[in-house]
C-alpha cells in the first residue's frame, strides 16, 4: 500500500515536515489491506507535547455525519421521520414552513442570519436565538451553502422525537453499538489533542473548540465529539462494509451515495455527506471534514478509505497553508487509489 499511495503519504507527512499542523494520525486502507502513521507534535504552545497513539481529536463537523446522520437515519428507516417533513413539524418557533429535512441534511435550507454576541448567550438563549432570529433567504432549494444551523435543527429534531438530547443519542446509537470505545463527549482531558489557544478561553483542550458547541452542550448536533484514529476506522468501515454493524438498512445507506438534493442537475451533497466522483468511473464517493483538521473519504463500491486527524487550529486557527494543502492531497488520493 505504501507504493500505491507513495504520494498521498508523502503530503501527508510533508503537513508536518513543513509545520502546517503540528501533528497528524492517518490510516488509508483498501480492503484488508491498511497503512497507518502517527507523527508530530499533539501541542507546541506552551509546551511541546508528542503526539501519541490513541490520542483523542476534536472532531468538530465530523460530528455531523459519524453521529447525528446515522441518528436521523434510524428515525428514517422507523418512519418517525421523513425526508419531505418540514422543519415547522418539530420546531414550531421556527417561522418558515418551507425547509425540510431533506434541505437541512443537504445544506439547501437557505436558513441564515446573524445572531449579535452570539459567543456570550446561555444555551437556551442561543438556542432560541437560533428557531427565531434566522431567515430563509434567496439561495433556499437553488444552491447548496454549507451550515451548521441545518444539524443544529437536526439535533433538536431528533431530541424532539427520541425525548433525549442529540449527543446522548448519538452515545447510545451510534458510539456504543459499534464499541467505538475512545469517542466520547466528555474525553479524558490528558488524551487529547489540543486545539486553539485564544484571548478568553486560553488553550483549548478537552472542551469543544466550536464555540456553539461549547455553549450548547448535550444539545449539539454539528460539533462537539472527541474520537481516536481506531475509532474512526471503526466507523468508517463499519459504515461502507457492514452498514453500520446492520444499524442502518441499505437503502438508508445507499442514499448517502447518491445526490439526494432537489435541485436539478448534478450535485455534491447526499444524507449530511459531501460527494466526490472517482477518476475513473466517476462513481459516487462520500466525504466530509472538519474545521479543527480533520476529515474522511470514503469509497463503498471499492471499499477504500482515508481518515486524516490533525489539530491545525493549534495554536491559531487561521491557517491558509492547510487548506491548500488538503486539497491538493484530496486531488492526489482520488488519482492514486484509482490508478493502483
């Protein structure tokens, strides 16, 4: 494997070499076959601390499809949810009957607005701040803007029918089922990767570095989970080989590999997931990532792989080299693991 993807592995240790994050832990992996690395620094600031194996990560929008999607999906495939119910169904203080389920999960519900001090409200008031001071603008089922409202509505949706909130949902249905036993919200604080260190909260460890997610709490569907490489590849072969462990059916999962948009034409975005096209057949591939530095694509037809884990917020968030750099090896990926 380390032939295959001689130059994908390369720019990923090259993330460190060049110090663009301080650490990195990845796996890619076809098949049974797997290739593995953990490199780097897990801290620099203030001081340095060496990346371990089994080290926890704030996944921050990871969150979003390793736990809220399968937990909607189950209310899916139960029929307590459908994909054409409006957002108003279950979240009356919600003013716009238009947005459904549908539009949340694939970022095409238009719903926005700004929230003043938004960093300095309790959880009920952002909360509410959140079903009565947005809007549904002009781009609503005509343009796919990627935001963390959509999952926030989505977590309390789903408290909404479960009577739980949306992070001890996704504990009890999703973590626990699959014994993903390192993801956790409430991680052991010396195992885990420290992200940002800012003016108000200083270093940034063992708490969501998503601000919403940290106020909110429980009650958080787009952030706010902590998780090691081991669980990931749990999940995310568990996800494209066993569906789930048989958690979800297969149709629920084939409709992650498929643009589940309205909007006519072509378009990247299916259950919660982006979508990529392989090089070769241009079949559908899902992926997502993460604002602290992580993501995972994954290939179900090929049963292929890349989980990539790294704190590139540490210890500044602006960080205009990684996203460059994550790209490009997307890019190389994609082209390596078709031409193997």
């Amino acid at each position: 494997m380390k032939q295959q993807y001689q130059k994908t592995i390369a720019g990923l240790n090259a993330m460190v070499d060049q110090e663009i994050v301080p650490g990195i832990s990845y796996v890619l992996f076809d098949h049974d076959q797997e290739y593995r690395k953990v490199k780097g620094l897990a801290e620099v600031r203030p001081d340095k601390e060496q990346l371990r194996v089994g080290m926890q990560y704030d996944l921050a929008s990871l969150t979003k499809v390793i736990g809220t999607v399968p937990v909607i999906a189950m209310a899916l495939q139960t029929g307590e949810l459908t994909l054409n119910d409006p957002v108003q169904k279950y979240l009356a203080e919600f003013s716009d009957p238009r947005p459904t389920i549908r539009h949340l999960l694939t970022h095409t519900s238009g719903i926005c607005g700004y929230i003043p001090h938004r960093d300095e409200l309790s959880a009920t008031e952002l909360k509410r701040a959140y079903l009565t001071h947005q809007h549904v603008d002009e781009s609503f089922n005509r343009q796919i803007r990627y935001a963390d409202v959509n999952f926030l509505y989505l977590g309390w949706i789903a408290e909404k029918i479960f009577k739980k909130p949306i992070q001890q949902l996704i504990t009890e249905k999703v973590l626990e089922p699959l014994k993903m036993v390192g993801a956790t919200f409430k991680p052991f604080l010396p195992n885990t990767v420290p992200t940002e260190i800012q003016p108000q909260r200083g270093l940034i460890r063992g708490v969501a570095h998503d601000p919403k997610a940290y106020i909110l709490g429980e009650k958080c569907g787009c952030a706010g989970l902590f998780a090691s490489l081991d669980d990931l590849v749990m999940y995310s072969r568990a996800l494209i080989e066993t569906n789930l462990n048989d958690l979800l059916e297969v149709k629920i999962i084939d409709q992650m590999f498929k643009d589940q948009t309205l909007i006519p034409g072509e378009h990247s975005r299916s259950l919660g997931w982006k979508l990529l096209h392989a090089t070769n057949d241009r079949h559908l591939i899902i992926s997502h990532t993460g604002f602290t530095g992580t993501w995972l694509i994954l290939d179900k037809k090929e049963d292929q792989g890349m989980i990539v884990l790294t704190n590139r917020v540490h210890p500044h968030a602006k960080n205009d080299d990684y996203l460059w750099a994550r790209d490009q090896l997307f890019a190389t990926y994609l082209h390596e693991k078709e031409n193997a």
